[in-house]
C-alpha cells in the first residue's frame, strides 16, 4: 500500500481514501482510479481490508465483522494529515457509512453501495438467478463460491456489454469474504446513521446486486447527491465507463467539498497492510 504521505495532493482538496468491496481487493482501485486520481494531482490511497490480498488475517477472515474493517480504515485514514474523503463500493459503503459517522471526513463517496435498506430486499432476485451458487456459498459460508464461472461473475458484478477480457480477470483475482460481514449487509441500516458531510452516491442501471432503485433511496435518505450511470454494472469502477465514474466524482469533489482541516484523532487499530 501507497504511504499516504507519499503523493502530493491536489492544491485545496483533501486526499481520497478507497475502500473495496466483498471479495475484491485494492486492486479494483488500481486498475484505473488510483493512476486517474493521481495524475489529477490527488493523494489518492486504496489499501486491503484485512484478510483481503496482501493484508495479514486471511485465516481469521470468516469472523471479521463490518465493525472490524471500519478500524481498518480508521488506522490508514489516521495516517493522513487532514481527514480524506472515503470512497466505498458495495460492502465498503457500509463500511464508510459507519467510518463517517465515527470520524472527521471531508465527504463521502458510495458506489453501489450496501443500501440503507439492507441487501435482503434484492437477495431472492439474485438467489433466483443463481440458485445452485447461492446454495452452495450457504453451505460452506463463503461467497467466494458465487464466482467461479465468468457467467456468474458477470451477472453480478457487470453490465452485458463488458469485454469478456475484463469479467476474466476480475474472476482470477476474487477470493472469499467474511459471511459474518455479508449477513450484517442483509440487515437495514436503523436508525438512519448521521453523516455531517458532503455524500455522493452513484450507481449503475444494470446493477443486479443493488438496483439503481436502492442507490437513489440510500442517496435520498441522506440528502445526498445522486446518479445513475446508463449502461453500468455494479464494479462501476472496472466497467468499460469506468472514466466517466471518476470524472462525476472529480468534478464533484472540486465544487461540493471543502478539506475538513480538524486535525484527526483516530484510535490506532490493527494494521490493514
């Protein structure tokens, strides 16, 4: 993982913090938003959750809780001189929606996030689809088994229009998740949690794993700022629009938040990395 201090940012905003979602990894950053960001002149940091590619813990990873990858992020954001914006995709926006309601940040970011509603609303449609998958991840208690063919992986993690190319290597690089974490999605977020920041939500029109319908209820319930990407499936940040993704967001980050200069006051937790 980058050391935070390591980058320059861009002169006036505050750095951007990347949290991954269930059985990805910081590499779903790296593809494409890390060198974007950073070639915009952001301190842009993605890092793994623990138990998660290079990150110590893959044997205690089944009873790592959403609580447990919150103090994950809060030992890389503690690292960083004024309090970053959080960026979340899918699981890690419920962890950054928890992170945020704990710590300064300077905004927030959810991509095809874990909904406010919780992921049992939209569960069975998924089930339907994959039934023997579904069936088989329960058994064993590992989401991992979701995703071992590229027809399955697309369903739930891309658009129809993906390049074959890139479902594969998605694919190659998934591994297994905490199914404690993954059942705390299930449930909804009551009460509302209190995020006293700029929020921008976003997700994709052909997301089976949570609808564009969800996406615009999370961003409602929080006043937040939010769109719809035609076309895109839930990896909004691999999809072949992965630019327009991080365009939204840099545009958003330059007109709608302010740097949080309060200094943070993160409790030091297990190392991420």
């Amino acid at each position: 993982m980058p050391d935070p201090h390591s980058i320059e940012h861009k002169s006036g905003t505050p750095p951007l913090l990347f949290v991954h979602g269930a059985c990805l990894g910081a590499w779903c950053w790296e593809d494409h938003f890390l060198d974007y960001f950073g070639q915009l002149g952001y301190h842009a940091v993605a890092f793994d959750l623990r138990g998660h590619g290079g990150s110590a813990g893959r044997d205690r990873l089944q009873n790592a809780t959403i609580d447990d990858f919150v103090d994950d992020v809060s030992e890389v954001a503690s690292r960083f001189a004024i309090p970053p914006v959080v960026v979340g995709h899918s699981m890690g926006g419920l962890i950054t929606q928890r992170f945020a309601t704990r710590h300064p940040v300077s905004g927030v970011v959810l991509l095809a996030s874990s909904p406010i509603c919780g992921m049992k609303r939209y569960g069975w449609a998924m089930v339907r689809a994959n039934p023997l998958a579904f069936l088989k991840a329960s058994l064993t208690r590992d989401m991992f088994n979701l995703y071992l063919d590229n027809r399955r992986v697309r369903h739930i993690m891309f658009s129809p229009g993906t390049p074959e190319t890139t479902v594969s290597r998605c694919r190659e690089r998934l591994q297994s998740e905490s199914w404690r974490a993954c059942m705390e999605m299930n449930e909804p977020i009551s009460p509302r949690l209190e995020i006293d920041c700029p929020m921008l939500v976003l997700g994709g029109e052909f997301d089976q794993t949570v609808p564009a319908e969800a996406v615009v209820e999370t961003g409602k319930a929080y006043g937040a700022v939010v769109q719809i990407f035609p076309g895109v499936g839930h990896n909004l940040m691999l999809e072949p629009t992965w630019q327009e993704v991080a365009r939204c967001i840099d545009h958003w980050v330059q007109t709608r938040v302010q740097p949080n200069i309060s200094p943070p006051h993160f409790p030091r937790t297990q190392k991420a990395t």
